[in-house]
C-alpha cells in the first residue's frame, strides 16, 4: 500500500459523458452526511483509498463503500491495493433501499464525473439526513396539492401557467430558479409537492441533483421546452433528462428527443394566457396611436443572450447563402435543414448543436428582414422593439419596445394587422403571437409555417402567405376587406379560447403526468 504520508499521484479517468477528469484527493472533495453511531460508509473511494482512516472522528473495525463501477474499472493496481483491509464493499441497491444509519463520507465530484450513478445515492443519504432533523409534517400539509414553478412571477409563462394550476385546483408556488438547490430541501420539509414543473429545465442543475432529490421524495418531475430542446440540454451534464416528462412546443422534436434516448417526449403547444381574454387594464400607450391602417409587428431582433448562446458558431458561409436563396421562394432552412446539411448525427452531449442553430437563427432572421423589407416598402409598416431593427432597415417606422405583461393585448386589439413571421430553430413551431393576437381580439397574418397545422385550415388558410414578397398582398387584403377581417378575428378568437387557453394545457399535463405514472 502506498505511503500514507507521501503525495498522491494525479490519477485520471473518462467520465460519464466521455471527457477527461484528474481526481480530488483532498479531504474537502468529501462532505459528511448522516449521523447515528453505526459503522462508517464511504460513497465514492477517491483516488488514495488507504487516506480514508484519517477522516474518521473515531476508529472503527469495519468501514463499507460504494463505488461506481465505471470508474473503479480505470483505477489502476495501485488503487485496490490502497484500500484498507477493514473496508468492506456494499451493493448500491442495499444503500437506495434502507440508507444507512452511521455517518456518510461522500465523494463529491462523483456526482459531476458520474452523475447517473452518484445521483440516485445522494439523493436517498440527503433525503434521509433532512427527514432525521426535521420535525413531522402535519397530514394536512403532506397531503396539499401543490405544483412547483422554478422562475419569477414576470418570467416566461410563469404567470401564466401559475394561474392554470390554481385554476385547476392546485397551490402553485413560484421559486427561484438559481436557489433550487438551497430551497428544495427547505421545501420538502414542509411536505411532499405533487408536481415540480420547469420551463425549459430552470431549476434544474446541470448534474441532475435537483432532479433525483426530488424524485428520492416521490415528486413527478417534467419539464417543458418552449424553445429547441436540444439547445436547452446542451447546457446540461448528465442524462437525468433523458429519464423526464419531456413537453415540446414542436412535434418535430419527438422523434430525434426519442433517437437520443428520451422515454417520455410529448407535444404540448403553446397557449394563450387568460389575460388576453379579458378587457385590458393597461391604456393604449401614446407610442401605438394611429394603428388602425398599419401592419404592426412586435418582437424582439435576437433573444436575449445570443451572443454569448451561439459565440464561436460559425455556419458554413456556401449554407447560409443556400439559406437566403430558399427562404426568397419560399422554402423553409429550419434547425433539421441545419443538422442535415451539417452532418451531425449526436446532438448530445457537447456544443455542435449550437452551430446547427445559430444557422437556423441566422435564416430566421434573414427571413423576418425579408418580409419586413417588403411590407416597410408599402408605407404602412409599424415596428414595436429594439434599435437594431431600424438599423437594419433604415427609414422603418420603429417605436421602441413593448411590456409583454403590459399594454400589448392592447396593441394587438387596435393594431390593423399584426404580423407574425416564424422563426426556424423550431421546424414546426408556433410563436405567442399565434394564440395572443386572437385572443386580444385582433388580427393576424402569419408566414405559412407548418406549425399552423394544429388549427382549422378554413382559418388558417385566409391569414397566411408563403413568400416574402407575398405579403404585402396579404397585408393589403386583410386591411381593405374589413368585414373578412372582423369575421376571421370572431372565428378565430373561439377557437384559441375552446381549445388553446394556458388552463387546457395544463389540464394535459397532469392528464399525461397520471398516465406516466400509471405505465411506471
């Protein structure tokens, strides 16, 4: 056995998800957990085993551990030789089935270096240790009906979904996403949440941690990707979500989400917020006056944090040329285009997704300048967002940006027509303005996106043109022929609130979450 007393060796390993890792031998990289006077139980070796004596208070005859077997399989000879004879090793499934009554030695970056392993492990010791030091929760406060939304109260559809929960008989509880980790022990201790629900994985961390404890306490966790899922997952670092209630906003996903060994992927689209429904509060702000004969659009240039999303990306100049060339006769170079053209065969783990969208986010673009430029040119073109518009087209009527949670339904409803034009990271996907601008009691002309499938094709059929150059015609018709578009708004406006409200889609998700339960 090695000198105890001498300096470890750097030992490396392959982690989880194939990287390269050299391991801690400190004694911070173990943090204590549990208590009792039973034997002591190590989770995880690191990489001087015959150290590990000199982290006990007191002296035992017989110590145990887990270890992860990917990862004792790299260990070299000098490794198992440094075990101390009086460790003794334990099944995981004994440690996840009864915990463990002494105190617990946890080797911390296990959970980064093998997080599908070490997860379920740290979930049970640390579940164990907070129902050991927290008093008995009344029945009353176990049995509450309650859904978790990691987010803020303006963040997006936190509101919204928070509001269709309640309706639904449910508490719903906003959390701070960047305190998850803090917070859901805090939380379990004051009872069991039925339903943990994030948008587009906030709160989740990316080893999964807060995942397994909740699911150590039987809470459904799900989320659901407003945006590209894959882009979402690229920020993760272990495969928990691959185990999840996956909702999409675009179906075109559940086929690749399924070929990367995602279980429970289902469609659930967008929806309008009960707010549009109703009179608005908020007045006409003095910048959206003189609406009534204008195309109006409001949106944003680029979401928030590209820059930093796609730094790096660079998608071949010959694709983005081959790009503009589709979208000028109509067709369509979305996000599956991009994973074609470029080849890429895994889209997880690593980065190279974010060259496929920051592709598609280009076209995307491109395509809303496209038909921006043709609409700016018949003088009846209003937009609502940052400068950067105005850059890009000089001379456009641009009024600076509008509070979602504030005078838009009131825009949309005074507005002659308001424009949408789809973005491509979602091949089949739908954008707020689909459900918002109906519900306002306004009008909408949209690029004819597959998306729009999922409505009656009688409605969609009179609002959509296929080409940039296309929609100023469009424009054009909805504006002159009134009564077309007073019918169409009424017609429309029936369909989102029977079939497309945040409160059905809610519904559907705790339909489909006791299904999963069921098959489970």
């Amino acid at each position: 056995m090695p000198d105890s007393g001498s300096r470890p060796e750097r030992i490396s390993i392959h982690t989880e998800l194939g990287r390269t890792q050299s391991l801690a031998a400190c004694r911070e990289a173990f943090a204590r957990m549990g208590g009792g006077r039973g034997p002591a139980l190590f989770l995880g070796l690191g990489p001087c085993p015959w150290r590990l004596p000199d982290f006990l208070a007191q002296a035992w005859d017989e110590c145990f551990y887990v270890e992860c077997p990917a990862c004792e399989s790299q260990m070299p000879a000098r490794w198992r030789e440094g075990i101390p004879a009086h460790f003794r090793p334990v099944p995981p499934r004994d440690v996840l089935e009864r915990g463990w009554a002494g105190p617990v030695f946890f080797y911390e970056p296990g959970l980064k270096h093998f997080p599908s392993f070490w997860g379920p492990l740290w979930a049970k010791i640390r579940l164990d240790d907070l129902r050991s030091r927290s008093p008995r929760i009344p029945p009353s406060a176990a049995s509450a009906a309650r859904v978790i939304l990691p987010g803020t109260p303006r963040g997006l559809l936190v509101a919204e979904l928070a509001r269709a929960f309640t309706e639904a008989g449910f508490t719903a509880t906003v959390m701070d996403p960047s305190r998850t980790l803090e917070e859901v022990p805090e939380l379990l201790s004051q009872g069991r949440p039925d339903l943990f629900f994030s948008i587009n994985f906030q709160g989740l961390d990316a080893y999964g941690r807060v995942h397994h404890l909740l699911r150590a306490a039987g809470v459904a966790v799900a989320a659901w990707c407003v945006d590209n899922p894959f882009h979402l997952v690229s920020g993760l670092r272990a495969p928990f979500w691959k185990d999840m209630p996956l909702f999409v906003t675009d179906d075109w996903f559940l086929a690749p989400l399924a070929g990367h060994g995602a279980v429970r992927a289902m469609h659930l689209p967008l929806a309008a917020g009960q707010r549009f429904f109703e009179p608005g509060p908020e007045p006409l702000p003095e910048a959206a006056s003189g609406l009534t004969d204008r195309v109006v659009f409001v949106g944003r240039s680029e979401f928030p944090g590209r820059r930093g999303f796609f730094a790096g990306c660079q998608p071949p100049a010959d694709l983005a040329a081959l790009a503009g060339e589709m979208i000028e006769t109509g067709g369509r170079p979305h996000f599956g285009w991009w994973v074609d053209r470029l080849g890429l065969t895994g889209l997880w783990p690593g980065n190279e997704v974010r060259t496929a969208g920051c592709g598609a986010d280009e076209a995307g673009r491109a395509h809303r300048i496209a038909v921006l430029s043709r609409l700016s040119g018949t003088g009846r073109l209003t937009v609502f967002g940052d400068d950067r518009w105005a850059e890009a087209l000089p001379g456009l009527d641009c009024r600076g940006p509008l509070d979602y949670y504030g005078a838009l339904p009131a825009v949309y409803a005074a507005s002659g027509v308001s424009l949408n034009v789809t973005g491509l990271l979602l091949p089949h996907g739908l954008t707020q303005r689909h459900f918002d601008v109906w519900a306002a009691g306004g009008l909408l002309m949209s690029d004819d996106t597959p998306g729009l499938a999922l409505f009656p094709e009688d409605l969609r059929r009179e609002t959509v043109f296929s080409r940039p150059d296309a929609a100023p015609a469009l424009a054009n018709r909805l504006l002159a022929e009134r009564g077309l578009g007073r019918d169409l708004s009424r017609a429309w406006r029936a369909e989102i609130l029977a079939r497309h409200t945040y409160g059905t889609r809610a519904a559907e998700v705790l339909n489909r979450l006791e299904l999963c339960r069921a098959v489970t």
